[in-house]
C-alpha cells in the first residue's frame, strides 16, 4: 500500500513531465515552458555547463549571504597578525598585509564582482542593440554613420581605451564599469545589426507594416524580441573576458579603491609580497579564475543549446 | 566616374574608409583627453594657480577656439608627431615611446612566433584526432587560456620559476649588470646582443624574456590553436579531401598539404589579430615584469596622472592595432585566389 504523499506526489511529477514533452502542446504558454524544458535537459547533459553554473549559483549565494559566510570582518585590520600563512592565526586563506582575512575579504568582494558583471551585462548589450537595431531597420545614411562609429570603437584596442577612459574620468568603481561599456558594446551592435538585416525583409514585418505600425513600434515589439537570444549567447561568452578587464583596470588601480576587497587590486596589494608571502596575490586569483572559467563554461553550454548550428 | 577601372575605385574605398577610421581614433583619444576631463587647464597650472595664470593657459592650450579648430590643431599636431611633453620623463612623448616601442615589439614578436609554432600543429591535430584525448587537452588548454588573468599567472610564473626554481632572470629585460653595456641599434636586446656577438648578453636576455613571452605564447596559442582547430574541422569535411584519399595520397599528404593548405588564408588574418593582441595584453604583462615597453610606459603615466603621455601611447597602440587589422585584410585578399 502506498502512502497518499508518495502516490499523490509520483504520477503528478510524471504528468508534468509528459505535459513538457508533449508533441502537440494545446496553448502558448505550454509551448514557450516545453521549449523550456527542452533546453534545460539538453543543458543539463552538458556537464561543463552544469559545473560552470553551479560554480556562479555559488558565486551568487555567497554575495548574498556574505555577512554569515564571512569568518573575519573584511576590513579590520589586526598588525600584529598581519601577513599569517594560511591556517595560522585562524586566517583560513591566510592575513594580508594589513591583518585583514583574505577570504572574509574575497566573501565580500564577489559582491563586487558581481555588481561590475552585472551593470556591464545590461548596459552593454542595451547600448548595442539600439544602436545595431537601428542601423539595420533605417540603413542608409543612418547605418553609414552609426556602423563606422562601431567599427571605430572595434579598431581600439579594448583595455587600452578602457584605461584611458577611466584616466580621463578618474579611477572608481563606477567610471571602471562606464569604460568597459563604452569598449564592450560594438560586438553587440554588429550582431543586432545582422539580425536586423535577416528580420526587416520578412514577411510578418511586411504584415505589421499594412497594419500601420511605425517604425519605433516594429523595432521594439517584432525586431529586440527576435534579437535577444544571440545576444545573451554573445554576453555570457563575453562575460569571462568583462571579469578580466575589470579585474585588470582594478589591479592596475583604476577600478575599486582601497580599502575595497575587489579581486584585481587585491592582487595587486600582493605583489610586492609575492615572493614571500605568496597567499596575498594567489587566492584571489583563483577566485577571479574560478568565475571566469564558470563563465565560459557557461557560455559554451548555452551557445550549444540555444545556437546549433555553431556547434563545433 | 566611368573611367575609372574598378580596383582604383575598390582601393579608393578601403583608403578612405582606413582614413575614416584613423580620424575616428584620433577623435576619441582627442575628447577623452581634452573633453571629458573636468577641467584641462588646473591640470596643467595646477589648483592655486592665479586667475591670470589661469586664463594666461586656458588662451594657450586654445581652450577658447571651438571644438572642431581644437580638433583641427590636434589632427596637425599628431601628423607632426607632436603628443606634447611628459610630465614624468620631461622629455617629449614621441621621443619616449620611439624608445620604449622596440621593447614591446620583441616581446610580442617572441610570443607570436611561439603561439603559432605549437598552435597550429595543435589546433590541426585536435581536428584530425576529434575527441581524443589531444583534442581534449587543448581544449582544456584554450578554456584556460581564456579564463585566467595575464596579471596573476605572471605573478605565480614569478613566484615558482624566479622566486622558488631560479630557472629564469626575474623582472626587466637583463641582469643589472648587462644593462646598457651593448650598443642600442633595433632597441630589440635580443638582436641587438646578436650584431654585437656578445652571446653572455643574449643569454641573459633569453633568460627574462622567457617566462613574459612564453605568458604571451599561452594566450595566443590558446587563440590560434581552437581557430586552426575550427577552420580544419571545416576542410576536412570538404568533397576534395575525400577525392585526395580516393586518389591514394597519404593521410599526411591530405592533412598537411591539403587541408592545411586552404586553411593558410584565413589563418594568416588570425595570427595577425593575435599578434595585434599581444601588444594589447602586453600592458598588463610588462607591468608584471617590469618590461620597459610601452605597456609599462603607459600604466606608469596613468598612475601620476602623465595625460599627454597616456594619449600618446593610446594613439600608438590604437594606430597600430588599425594597421594590424588592415594587413590582416589585406593579406587575405592577397592569399586568397578568388580575390584576384
């Protein structure tokens, strides 16, 4: 005899499943959570990806819970202990220059890390897709103008304008994540573009326009709908390489100040120690290696689930 | 226009889109530097400067013309080769970076050179051999190379090879020692050693630059091997491979010959793209291992605020990186038979 919770619960579960899968979904709404449902499983197959996003689901949980993981105050300063090897003094990763516990400070700098990715993950791409959307729905003289500008952005060479960016606004957190906006959006531009070009000649863009739609509304209801998913391909792959212009403009001290525990200039602070005492530059490090790895990971999971045919 | 033959035209076209391009670099080094800073004049007579000191400078950097008679004058003075005095060095900017660039050039020109050497017989041995156990490996390899910051592998390649093994000379280009005791004619020390036939010195040198370069060479193969990898994958499953070995030519001939053969054309414009790289990531790089280049160059200007000599540095990096990619275009067509 089976209790009511395990009968109740079992067929109910195979029914969702056989709901997601069903070959002739009867409503839209089934249709959008079977594709869903569709690509998970084909993402959870992929173990790379899996690692990579349980890597960054860590990531998130550790920001957000950073006050209780946290062993040390990530800015108190204790001389007397100061520079304690890892597992001495109770510093599990070890104490840097200042006393201060390297990991409490790497806890609370994924905060950091995580603010940079993600304002650069949304302005960027928004940037882009106006300026890419626009380009390829109005062409002439407009997509001239605006398709050099991008190519001019594309020729620079990207931490460089990045640096003289932040030179010219003043370092900080803020102005760093401005700076690699400013170097990440051409890509993104191209791609709208390109999906633009694909969608303006269609048919149902035909449709809409004898139904009277302008050319704002076309662009924002038919045309961004149909851009997002190459662009969130495009923004995960390139996420592993915004971590490291961050943590490159950082370490360089253009990024977060001190006493701040950003990853970059906490290596920074390391490396006159490094031949010494060399947990100060080393731990963060991996930290920074570990989430951009987990991007990547990432970003190759989701290009194979959601973009076959660049399967390789 | 009917006369003209279709390649001026065609040649025409690229000039002036290379013009258009150049101009728009130029632009945006100009506003950051002369636009976006709150106020260029107190960063020239500095906060307590009077008010006739003030407006004496204001006149004199031309803050007074419009924006495009600055754009104008800035435009000429670039052409003159003219990026205004170093704060730090007190010399002329130009002058430095002549100086400080052959550093830079031989870093990335060693880096490269390695990149390709094992790269591409990597990338292609990962596509003929897909999903073994090489094709994994460089895969992992390329994924790394992606995720890890030049800044802190310089550091831990440091710390192990430097600090612990002693295998290598440490930051710098040579021991103090050697310093200067060759004369500077490249400004490259490894060929410079080599015309002076002081193999002691070009020893030493390989010494220091191994470890910065050979850095460089892991993030370029990292690069080169998974292009060459996916460009082979492409030729290999082409109609004409399967004619080679139906013909009877051996696996090695079809590979090597073959494949690798067509892969040439868009390989060329990869190795250039990563070469231009490479003197981007070197910023990063010669500050890890105090390498006198102009990556150094530019991140010790940043940090006391040396604007002249960040936008100098900025235009040449930006100008060459332009260069790099039109040679890389322009290869191709060369290369490329369709495009005669």
């Amino acid at each position: 005899m089976n209790t009511p919770t395990e009968s109740g619960v079992a067929p109910r579960q195979e029914t969702l499943r056989a709901w997601l899968l069903s070959d002739t979904p009867t409503s839209r709404k089934q249709a959008k959570l079977a594709a869903l449902y569709r690509a998970w499983l084909s993402f959870r197959s992929n173990p790379m990806a899996m690692l990579g996003l349980i890597i960054l689901m860590l990531l998130v949980g550790t920001a957000a819970f950073a006050p209780l993981l946290a062993t040390h105050d990530p800015f108190a300063q204790d001389l007397a202990k100061r520079l304690s090897a890892p597992g001495v003094n109770g510093y599990i990763l070890g104490s840097d220059t200042l006393g201060r516990d390297i990991l409490s400070r790497l806890i609370y700098g994924a905060r950091i890390t995580l603010y940079i990715v993600t304002l650069v993950a949304l302005l960027a791409p928004i940037v882009g897709l106006l300026v890419g959307t626009l380009a390829g729905y109005m062409g002439g003289w407009t997509n001239l103008i605006l398709m050099r500008i991008t190519d001019i952005f594309l020729a620079f060479p990207r931490l460089i304008l990045a640096l003289a960016f932040v030179s010219a606004l003043g370092a900080g957190i803020e102005n760093a994540v401005l700076a690699i906006v400013l170097t990440a959006w051409p890509p993104y531009a191209r791609i709208a573009r390109a999906e633009t070009l694909t969608i303006r000649n269609s048919d149902f863009i035909s449709a809409v326009k004898l139904q009277g739609a302008g050319a704002m509304r076309i662009i924002t209801r038919h045309i961004w709908p149909l851009c997002i998913s190459s662009l969130v391909i495009r923004v995960t792959l390139d996420m592993a390489g915004i971590i490291l212009t961050a943590a490159g403009l950082g370490f360089l001290g253009l990024g977060a100040q001190p006493p701040s525990p950003e990853w970059g200039a906490m290596i920074s602070a390391g490396r006159k120690f490094i031949l010494d005492h060399w947990w100060v530059a080393t731990m963060p490090g991996l930290a920074i290696f570990a989430v951009s790895l987990a991007f990547n990971l990432l970003g190759d999971g989701l290009r194979d689930v959601l973009d076959p045919k660049s399967k390789s | 226009m009917p006369s003209f033959p279709p390649f001026i035209l065609a040649s025409f076209r690229i000039v002036l889109s290379i013009l258009v391009t150049m101009i728009g670099l130029l632009f945006v080094t100009f506003f950051i530097g002369r636009v976006m800073p709150i106020d260029p004049v107190l960063s020239v007579v500095g906060e307590s400067a009077s008010l006739e000191t003030y407006n004496a400078a204001y006149k004199a950097l031309g803050l007074d013309q419009p924006l495009f008679v600055q754009f104008f004058y800035f435009l000429v003075d670039v052409a003159r080769g003219d990026f205004g005095v170093s704060l730090l060095t007190a010399r002329p900017v130009s002058q430095d970076l002549i100086r400080v660039f052959p550093a830079t050039v031989e870093l990335a020109t060693v880096g490269t050179v390695i990149g390709v050497v094992l790269g591409v017989p990597l990338g292609v041995i990962a596509a003929v051999k897909r999903d073994s156990w090489i094709d994994q490996i460089a895969r992992v390899v390329a994924l790394v190379g992606y995720s890890m910051p030049v800044f802190w592998i310089g550091l831990i390649g440091l710390l192990i090879f430097y600090g612990i093994l002693g295998w290598i000379g440490g930051p710098g280009r040579l021991d103090i020692f050697y310093v200067d005791m060759i004369p500077s004619v490249t400004g490259m020390i490894l060929v410079d050693s080599l015309i002076a036939g002081d193999m002691s010195i070009f020893w030493n040198a390989v010494s220091h630059i191994a470890l910065p370069a050979g850095l460089l060479a892991y993030y370029s193969l990292a690069y080169i091997s998974r292009m060459t990898r996916s460009f082979m994958l492409e030729q290999l499953s082409q109609e004409y491979i399967t004619t080679a070995r139906v013909k009877g030519l051996s696996e090695h001939a079809v590979v090597w010959r073959h494949a690798l053969g067509n892969v040439k054309v868009p390989l060329v414009t990869v190795i250039a793209l990563s070469y231009a790289s490479l003197l981007e990531g070197s910023v990063l790089t010669e500050t890890i291992f105090s390498w006198p280049g102009i990556g150094l160059y530019i991140t010790t200007a940043l940090l006391s605020a040396d604007m002249s000599a960040v936008l100098g540095g900025t235009i040449v990096v930006g100008l060459v990186f332009v260069c790099l990619n039109i040679l890389a275009d322009l290869l191709y067509k060369y290369f490329d038979p369709r495009a005669q």
